[in-house]
C-alpha cells in the first residue's frame, strides 16, 4: 500500500488481522461530490466474521490512531456492515451482497488499490 495515512493503515491492518478477503482502497479525496477521502471495501465470509471484521477495525484504530467511528450500520444482521470514520467509510461485506450492489466501480475516475489479504 502506497499511502501513508494512519487512519487508513490502521483500517487495514484491523481487516487482515482477521483474515478478511478482497480488500479494496478507493481514494475519492480531490473528486467533486464525494463524501469522504477514501472507501475501504472487504468481505468475510459469514455473518460471524463480518462482525469481527468490525468489531477489529474498530479496535486497531481505536489503539493505533485513537479514534472511534463517528457511526456504524448493519451489526444486526452482519450482511453488510458500513463504519463512518469521517475522511474515511468502510464497508465490510458478504460476498453475494459485494456482487449485488457493486459500490467498487462507483466511480470510475477514483483510484483503486487491492491490498494484499493475509492467508
């Protein structure tokens, strides 16, 4: 991974730390109309390891950058969990929902960067 934004790294490291899988970094910042600087997409694959998925970040980023997450969806159901960071959103998904709604081609003049999963 290229950027250095602590925040970011810190998103990311949470999501390896628990294995999750196809991990996606969307940078939006400079791109008119979007609502944050970056998106990070992932996905488990249960309903179980969605939770951890974010129930991780939010302890990574909680220990390395001190911050919490301004809002976070979907922990009922653990299908499709969104955390609001401000400058930053992920979304952590089950794969058929990833497929179904397909947020990672959005925007087409966004920078897209795969990050390697841990195995």
């Amino acid at each position: 991974m290229k950027e250095k934004n602590p925040l970011l790294l810190s998103i990311i490291e949470g999501i390896q730390e628990k294995k999750g899988k196809n991990i996606l970094t969307i940078k939006l910042k400079g791109i008119s109309g979007a609502i944050c600087d970056y998106f990070v997409i992932c996905e488990g694959n249960s309903p179980t390891q969605v939770s951890a998925l974010a129930e991780s970040v939010e302890e990574v980023v909680q220990k390395k950058v001190n911050e919490s997450p301004i809002r976070v969806q979907g922990q009922q159901r653990a299908e499709w969990i969104g955390m609001d960071y401000g400058d930053v959103i992920v979304h952590i998904f089950l794969p058929e929902l990833r497929s179904f709604y397909n947020i990672d081609l959005l925007w087409e003049d966004a920078v897209l960067e795969r990050v390697p999963s841990v195995e």
